[in-house]
DNA sequence: GAATGGTCCCATAGGC
DNA sequence: GCCTATGGGACCATTC
C-alpha cells in the first residue's frame, strides 16, 4: 500500500504537510496517532498473509488426498492439549502465590 | 480419507517402539501428514503472535490517551477505501487488457 | 414482563386485534414472528436469571472464604477437560465414519 | 485462601484411598467447596442448554423465511424499551417511597 | 481505570 | 448455490 493510500482519510495534516508548514492542525498527536495505525496495518496485513498460507497449506494437503475436516479436528485436538497444560500451570501458580511460595 | 491419515494422532513414535522398525505403519504417508500437520501450527502461532503484537500496539497507543474504539473505524475505513482503489485498478487493468494495452 | 411490555414494538398488529377485527396487516406472518419472538425473550430471561443464580452462588462461596478467582480457574480448567474429552470422540467418530464403521 | 480451597482439584477419594480414612485431608471444607463448584457447573449446563435452545428457536424462525439478523435487532430494541420501562417504575417507586406513599 | 475473561455477532468457508 | 458450521473480532462486565 501506497503512503498515499494510508493518509486517504488523515489527509488535512498531510495537505499541510506538502505546503512545506509544520503541521498547526493536530501537529504532534497527529503524527503519533498516524505512526500508530501505520504500525497496526502493518501487523494486520502480515496476519493476513499468514491466513492465506494457511489456507494454502491446507489446499495442498487436500490435493495430496487428505482430509481438511479431519486435519482441523486432530489440530484442534492437539492446542486443547496445549491449552490444557498451560492451564494447569497457571492454576498451580495461582496455588503456589497463595501459599506464599511466590 | 487414507489409512495414513487415520494413523496420523497415535505418533509413529510410538508404533515404531513396538515393533523396533522405523515407518512400517503409516510411513511416508504419515510423515507427510504430520509435516503438514506442523507447518500449520506453526503458521497459526505466528498468527497469534501477530494478533498479540496488535494488541499491544492498541494498548500503547492508549496510554497515550488515543481511542482505541475509533481507530479501529478508522482502520476499517481505511481498509474499505484501500480494497476499492484495489477493485479499481484491478477494473482498470481488465479493461487496458480487453483492448489489448498489455 | 407484561404482555404490553412485548407489544411495546409491534404495536400496529396489536391495536387492530383490539379493534376486533382479524390481522389484515401482517396478519398470521405477524403473529409467528410475534411468537418466535416471545419464545427467545423468555428464554433469555432464563438464561439471565441463570447468569444472577452463579453470581450468587460465586458470592455465597466467597463468604465462606473461598477465592473466586481460583475456584473459576478450576471450572475453566475442568471445562477444558470435558472439551477435550468431548472432541476426541468426535475424532473417533469421524474417523470411524471415514473406515466404513458407520 | 485456605487450605482446604488448595487441595480442591485433587480429590478427596485419592487421598482417602492412599489413607484409609475418610475426609482427613481437606475434610468439611473440601467437601464445601466442591459443593460449589458443582452447583456452578450445573448452572452453567443449563446456561448452555438454554443458549442452545435460543439458537435452535432462531433456526426455527428462519426456516420460515425471517430474517435472523433482523430479528436480533428488534429484540434488542424491545429489550431497551423494556430496561427503561423497569428504571421509569422503579424511580417512580422511589419518589412515592419518598413521599411516604409506601 | 487497567486488564482480563466471557459473550455475542458477524463474515467467511466448507459441505450437501 | 444455499446453508450450516466455525473462527475471529468487538463489546461488556468484572476484578484487582
């Protein structure tokens, strides 16, 4: 994405900004607030590629003649494991707190 | 559905300890599996991790006393206007293609 | 509630009932909706009374000295237990089904 | 937290069987707490269940053509009504409760 | 008021 | 091609 697609909606400081003025109309703030949502959409569009890889790997897997339905069952299965333990941990910290073990 | 893929969750570890020779049950098929298996959970740990990242980034931006509500619209207007200009040059590059402008 | 309170929206149908003449306007359309409608509203007072009925509860264990916090780690933990249980007999099943085992 | 609130998940039937003497460990108070917790569980079944059934209610309602989205919003909207109705009667209780109107 | 967990709603994707 | 099912996101209530 262009940085002028990402100032489509913040435009009034960039106009300013192209008249060679420091920004009077939101200044700072503005800038910050910008460079934050920049960074989310960042981050967001790299979540997305992975979603696709995701779905890619799964396409290849069903061509290689395995069943998405299942694969999503059994990997399902496995993070409730991993859930599981961690849960565990967490209540035996919890435990562990309360008895003054730190 | 192949048998392979049923055998997929009861590790190939496992069956090789009982009968002490590496792949017999499953094997390759099995292999391929569980290597797809693996790359997704991988994938969908980076995605979380992203996902995180996200999170994070909101809760810094409000710290600096952002709205974490109205940047996420202001986000999604974003996006909305960034898929349109997309559909529009993807609209325009059909056309340019339909009159043999490469 | 009352029976006013649930009209309280759909009150064109009403009056023309109280008029004494059969629903020309949405007619028996309107009185299905009307009952859908009903049917989930008594449900969801149910539901909220069961929320205030655990609130309670959770209240009436704190005062007899036991941490709420921990107790709803233990449920969560338990919950997670029976999910899992849960899902690897749909996995069995699934892969019963895909062998043929009906 | 007590004692007694520690040794909740890990239950008094081992421990008795690994001691031959019933309620030692944990005794009354685990006996409580565990009281609780199933009576939390048993309210969050029938929560489910009732979630459950609102959710079949709604499939019944677009299997006859209505629009479920829709009908959400209504029921919203009633419900609202129905929060300000209760807060407008129980100000009203309040003024004649002022007023010495019993 | 900050953070966390729970619930609800929607949008997408896969199956029939 | 609909339609159900599932996952993700937003909102809210509650706790510390």
């Amino acid at each position: 994405m262009t940085e002028a697609a990402l100032n489509s909606y913040t435009s009034d400081d960039t106009k300013q900004a192209d008249e060679g003025k420091p920004q009077e109309v939101g200044g700072v703030t503005g800038q910050r607030l910008r460079a934050f949502l920049e960074r989310i959409e960042r981050l967001e569009e790299e979540k997305s590629a992975l979603a696709e890889d995701i779905k890619e790997v799964f396409g290849e897997a069903k061509a290689h003649g395995f069943d998405v339905k299942t694969m999503r069952k059994v990997i399902r299965l496995r993070k409730l494991d991993a859930d599981k333990r961690q849960e565990e941990e967490a209540l035996l910290e919890t435990y562990m707190a309360a008895i003054g073990m730190v």
